[in-house]
C-alpha cells in the first residue's frame, strides 16, 4: 500500500495554501507548472536564474519541474470531500472501462460485438461501432446500471468464496466474431454455464410475468457455444436475476440446445456482415451520383425497438435523439415515430394506413378492457391455488383500495373550521381517513422459475430453450 504524506497535506489546508477553482499544478519550487519551460512545462523554472558561473540559482535546485505530492494530495483531499458518491461511482466507472479498452484494444478491421450483443437493436450496433459524424450523445442515466455492476461483482466475490472450482468471469471466444466474450458462471463437474443479473422494478415485474426473454438466452448460449468449442462440456444453462431493491432472486434453468445457439451467432455474423456493408457504403457513398440523394447507412442495421416514450431501453439509449430525429421531430410538431415511419412529408397513402392502424388500435383496446372486466368477474371468489398442467395457471388474492381520501379528510376539515371556535378540534388531530381495502381475485401465469422447479422435483427433464414450461 502506498504511503501518502498524510499529516504534511493537513498541515498544508490548515495554513489556507490550497485555492478553490483552478490550481497551479506547482512544482516543488513553488513555482506554477506554467512558470517551468519545455512543451510540456516539464524543463526548468523559469523563475530560475544563473550566477556568474552559470549555476543556478533556484533555492529548491529546480532543474525540471517535479510534482508537489504534498499539494496533489491535499487537493485531492479538498476536491474529494465535495464530491458525491454518485460521482465517484461514475469517476470509478469510468476508469475501469477507458482500462479494459486500453487493455482489450479493437484491432483495424474488427467491430465491437460479442455474445453480450445478441438479441441487441442492430442499430444501436451500428452507432457504437461507426458512428456518424454528427452524432451527439444524448444524456444517459446509468446509476441503476452501476449500481447493479456492484451487486454483480459482490455476488461474484461471494460466489468464489463458497465454489472454488468454479469458474467466474472467464473470457470465451465464439468463433467468427471478432473479440473475445466473457461468462460469468461455469461449473465444468455439472456442464453448466450461468448469466448472472440484476433488475429494476419493470424488469422484474416482467421477467416474472414472462419467464426469461430469448434474446436474454441467446447471451448464454453463446457462451456455451463457445465452451463447446474448446472442448468442454455444457449440458445446462442458467440464467439468475437478483432484483436491486430488495434482493429476490430467481433463477431458470434450461438444456443446452446447439441448435438455438448456432443461429444466435448466425444472427450476430449477419450484423457484422451488415456493418462491413455499411462501412464500405459510407467511404464511397457520392449524393452527386444519386441526385442528392440523402442517405444512411444506419438504414443497413434497422430499429428492432419501439422508440422513445414507448420503450424503456430506447429512453436511456444515448443515440436516441440522433436515431429518433427527435430534434427534427419537435420542430415539425410531430413524434419522433411518425417523422421515421413516415417522413418529412407524408404521402397521403401513408398518412391513411396510420389512421386505420391507431383506429383499429382503438378498437382493439376497446374490446381488450371490456373482455378483461368480464373475464375478471369469471374467477372472482374462485379458490387461491394453482391450476392446469403443471399448475401452469395461478389465481391469487390481492387487495385494492386502502389508500388515503383526501376528498374525504377535506370535507371534514372544511366542517371543523365552520364550527365555533370554541368547539373545534387541532385540524392536526383529525387524521387522514381511507377507503376500505378489498380483495379481488386476479389470474396470471405462474413464474417460469417456479414451474422448473417444480419439474425438477417431480424428477422430469429440463426444457429447451423456447419450449413450454409444463
């Protein structure tokens, strides 16, 4: 560990030496790092001077400018103390990635795509890769993200403890794709390899819901994949998602299918051929050619998402605004869905097929909550409990209502203050009043997660990827 001039750097705050805003860099001479010659400030002080024998004269024998390390750090100490963690996370971050790509360079010719880009939005690929000249990143929030990077590395740290013969956070190549990937689970007596993840509450809710999505699966079957290829077994796959709030877990298991994990890096080669496609469109692309034609070779990678304001991952996305047009769109007055869909102009057969489709949306929407009110009433008062197949469908209890009524506590403060003052009560006093809560009865499909363990128990074999649960 080093050792830090601790007690010279207090000192130093103490005496009032250190400024606020921008610092001098000085040297140990005292003298600013501006004040020392070279290209770099990193010759001799200026300030410096010879005698007549051409010595000089500098008390502190200032040959080269040398960093004052009792300053530095007291002015780390200063500037640390008003900055957030949120921040530090964010320096932190920041660190450890400009490290991996120092460490994991992109060679000429090669893209930026791995296992972890399967099932990705092709031009999201498209923009981390070749970005256009005038892209402008759009503010990112990533705190959740970072977050759930640190529950990650403390599940893993943990996980080494309790499993040393497993394998954590290892890279793996997939043959055909340029750079290697990384797994983060694999336990080579069982052949099993897992991803690890967190969620936030919408991600949660419909993992739940919906089981495992495939795009999450192809992620891990591409690690075995790879696995496979070197000569090693994988005869499962896992994936475990922790939830950042409160830390549940759940956790699908599935066979390893070599079928859906070859075309999942038959999807990944198909967008790297795209982007060689792309690149070389871009570098000889010459609108005087093609009547001023404007052109994007973004379109060769197209949206696989539904746009900002209608998908979460496209809301937090940085190339949403340039991708979306959505400066373009609000000076238009329209969204950015209906400048990309149907252009600048619209012609008027375009502008019909919208008007049927959001009426027949309508329409649809219409029928979906009258059939969800009157198949509601079906299963109300039904037993709690599962049913069908495997107990593939649950019905379970839940309670409504029960929240505060402020109309009602209004009224009542209203009819207190109209009392003689002799006869009213603290408006403090008289409490908040709620509405009664109700059970209702609500019918779902029962979590994926459940129904494996279910089949494990009962002894049956795993499903394949895709395959229905019961």
């Amino acid at each position: 560990m080093p050792v830090f001039p601790i007690k010279q750097a207090a000192e130093l705050i103490k005496s009032g030496a250190i400024p606020f805003g921008p610092r001098t860099e000085p040297c140990l001479c005292r003298g600013p790092r501006a004040a020392h010659s070279g290209a770099t400030n990193g010759g001799r002080c200026a300030g410096c001077t010879r005698d007549a024998d051409g010595n000089l004269m500098c008390p502190k024998n200032c040959r080269r400018y040398r960093e004052d390390l009792i300053y530095k750090l007291a002015a780390a100490a200063l500037d640390t103390a008003g900055t957030s963690i949120g921040d530090s996370l964010r320096l932190a971050d920041q660190l450890e990635r400009d490290q991996h790509y120092k460490e994991n360079p992109r060679e000429p010719g090669q893209w930026s795509l791995g296992a972890s880009d399967a099932g990705a939005c092709p031009r999201a690929i498209w923009y981390r890769n070749l970005p256009p000249e005038n892209l402008v990143l759009a503010p990112a929030d990533y705190r959740e993200a970072r977050i759930g990077s640190l529950i990650h590395k403390q599940t893993v740290k943990s996980l080494k403890l309790l499993y040393p013969w497993q394998e954590f956070e290892q890279p793996v190549t997939i043959n055909g794709l340029d750079r290697a990937s990384a797994y983060d689970r694999y336990d080579e007596v069982t052949a099993e390899v897992e991803d690890l993840k967190t969620a936030g509450d919408w991600r949660w809710d419909d993992v739940i819901d919906n089981g495992v999505s495939l795009n999450v699966w192809k992620q891990v079957a591409l690690y075995a994949l790879g696995l496979i290829e070197a000569g090693r077994p994988v005869k499962t796959l896992k994936i475990t998602y922790l939830k950042r709030c409160n830390g549940h877990d759940m956790t699908e298991t599935v066979l390893f299918d070599l079928e859906f994990a070859e075309a999942a890096r038959q999807e990944l080669l198909g967008i790297a051929a795209m982007l060689d496609l792309a690149a070389d469109e871009a570098e000889g692309w010459d609108p005087a050619a093609h009547d001023g034609e404007e052109y994007d070779p973004g379109d060769l990678l197209p949206r696989t998402r539904s746009g900002p304001g209608l998908d979460k991952l496209c809301d937090r996305c940085p190339f949403r605004i340039h991708c979306w047009k959505m400066d373009e769109a609000e000076e238009l007055g329209r969204s950015p869905q209906s400048l990309v869909e149907l252009g600048q102009v619209p012609a008027e057969p375009d502008v019909i097929w919208a008007i049927e489709e959001n009426v027949k949306a309508k329409a649809l929407n219409g029928e979906a909550d009258k059939l969800k009110k009157s198949t509601g009433l079906l299963i109300e008062g039904l037993t709690p409990g599962r049913y069908g197949p495997g107990g593939i469908w649950t019905i379970a209890e839940q309670n409504f209502g029960g929240g505060p009524n402020h109309k009602l506590h209004a009224e009542r403060l209203a009819a207190n203050a109209a009392l003689p003052i002799e006869q009213r009560q603290d408006p403090d006093s008289i409490p908040v009043p709620k509405f009664d809560q109700v059970k209702h009865s609500i019918a779902k499909k029962t979590p994926k997660a459940v129904l494996d363990k279910d089949r494990k128990a009962a002894g049956l074999p795993l499903r394949k990827v895709g395959e229905d649960v019961a």
